[in-house]
C-alpha cells in the first residue's frame, strides 16, 4: 500500500472530541495540555465537556481540530511505532487542516501551529462584520460551473468566489451575502441538484477575507518552519511544496485562495497513492475520498478504537 495521511478542517469539531483520546492514551493528554498552555486556555475542557457554540467559534474550533489530529499522530507514534516520516508518501490537510499537516511532518512545532491557528480563527472572524459575508454549497455543479455562476453573482461591490472545490459536484462559494444569495438562486437555474447557505460565521477563503491574510503574514513571519519530513500538498496549488519560505507564503495565500481539495487527492492519487488516511475529528475527508476516486481507499482514525483498528492493518 502507498498512504498518504490527511488532515479535517473546520466543520468536524463536536463536543467530546478527543475525549476518548485523553481517557485511553498518555501521549494524547501530552498534547492536548500542550496545546492548553500554548495558549494558555483550557481549550481540552472546551473539546470535552462544550459548549457546543463556543467549541464553534472559529478562534476555538480551529486549534482544537489540530490538537486532535496531533494527539492522534503522537499515540500512532508511540503505541503503534508507526511515523509520518517512514510511511506516508504525502500530507495534506482541508483549510486549517493543512497546519495539522505541518505539524505532523515536524514543519511546525504543536505549540506553534496552536497559537498560529488561534490567531487564524480571530483574524478570519474579524475581517468581515458578522452578517456581511456568507457561504453557500453548490451541489451537482462542477468548480468551472461554480466559478462562473460566482462571477456573474458578483457586481455592484459585492463579491462572490468559489472558496472550496471539495469533490466532484461539491463546490462552495464565498463572499457578500447578497452576492451569495444570487449565487444561489442562479446555481438553481443551471442545472445544480441543491444549493444552500452554510452556517459559518464568515466568508473564507475569498477575497474579502484579505484583513486576515495580512494577520497571518506579520505572524507566520515570526515562527520557525522547517522543511516538512514529506511532501505537503498545499491548498492553493494542489501541488507539492517542501520549501520553509514556500510553506509561508502559500498559508497567506490560502486565507484568500480557493481550498482546492479535489485536485489535491487527484494529485496523490496520480502518484500512486492508494490509500488517504484521514487523522483527527470526524469522517468528512474519508466520505470526499471515496467520491473524488473509487479506486482510493479512505480510512478515518479518530478514536481508540479506531487506533486499534488500523495498527492491526498495518
């Protein structure tokens, strides 16, 4: 088999994730305390007990998404002598998945991708006034379609961008709420099977978001990135990027660039990988595998007994 493991983004998080972990695994309450004191929070506490709506607010849900994806790095590590560097061909992860991926790789230090993502979460809620922008998910429409129908959306000021292109007929768009709404009712004239609004706070990844990007400039500037231990397949590109310098400019890029997920598995899969394996919170990832390639295998480790699981496998 040729694996490579990839990381959730936003979306995934639900109270008592990583719960299990912390009860069953020592080097999992390492780094969910890790992650506690980088940002002098008890962000573990959020994860386990809730509530629901502040484990949502995107300053919160976005570290705590990486912690559990690093918690589960670490108890493969250990428990299962099993390391990215000797068995994944590539990392990558969905939006902020992709510090995860970092992270795993030894680019980024736990502690840094923590405070590096609570600063993403803040500066990502503030760049728009709530109620501004919007999201919306295009169903049965491929990214070409999505990009036009955002362009022809757009005027008058208002902005709309295809803001991820997730999987074959799954494409969503960002931007001004009443850009997205036309999006909408558009989508709905060209032959889209369903097309609603999201319930996120903001309108990532599109240009309105560019406040945000100028946040993560002044601080990914300040943090060490070392050359990953394998390949990272970055948003924006949907190419391979190893380069610390690289690395920086292209998370920058990413807060305003479309997440171009479905080309990134492609990627992978063209360079005979086989298998994704889906580290961290939920099954999203493993769901898009599976209708992004047939051919690709999609196994999501999340839990303990998922972790038990899939070290039988290997």
């Amino acid at each position: 088999m040729s694996w490579a493991y990839v990381f959730p983004g936003q979306g995934s998080q639900t109270v008592g994730m990583g719960k299990e972990l912390a009860a069953a695994f020592a080097e999992a309450r390492e780094i969910f305390q890790e992650v506690d004191e980088a940002l002098k929070q008890k962000l573990s506490a959020l994860m386990f007990e809730g509530p629901q709506d502040t484990l949502t607010l995107t300053e919160n849900a976005q570290p705590a998404l990486m912690a559990v994806s690093m918690a589960v790095v670490k108890v493969l590590e250990k428990q299962g002598n099993l390391s990215i560097r000797n068995t994944a061909r590539y990392v990558a992860g969905h939006s902020l998945g992709e510090y995860s991926a970092l992270a795993a790789a030894g680019s980024l230090t736990v502690s840094d991708a923590a405070r590096l993502l609570k600063t993403r979460g803040q500066a990502m809620q503030k760049a728009v006034p709530v109620g501004v922008g919007a999201m919306a998910a295009l169903l049965g429409l491929d990214v070409d379609q999505a990009q036009e129908i955002a362009s022809e959306a757009s005027g008058g000021g208002e902005i709309c961008a295809a803001a991820n292109d997730n999987a074959p007929g799954q494409v969503v768009v960002s931007g001004h709420k009443a850009a997205v709404e036309r999006a909408i009712e558009l989508a709905k004239t060209k032959g889209a099977k369903r097309a609603m609004l999201l319930p996120v706070s903001a309108p990532f990844h599109c240009p309105l978001m560019k406040p945000a990007a100028d946040v993560m400039a002044d601080a990914l500037a300040k943090v060490t990135i070392k050359s990953p231990a394998v390949p990272v397949i970055a948003n924006v590109t949907a190419a391979t990027v190893i380069d610390p310098d690289e690395i920086r400019r292209l998370l920058v890029e990413q807060v305003t660039g479309m997440v171009r997920w479905r080309e990134s598995v492609h990627v992978m899969k063209d360079a005979g990988v086989d298998t994704l394996i889906e580290l961290g919170a939920g099954k999203v990832l493993s769901g898009l595998t599976k209708r992004i390639n047939a051919e690709l295998v999609g196994i999501s480790v999340g839990t303990p007994q998922d972790i038990e699981d899939f070290l039988k496998r290997k």
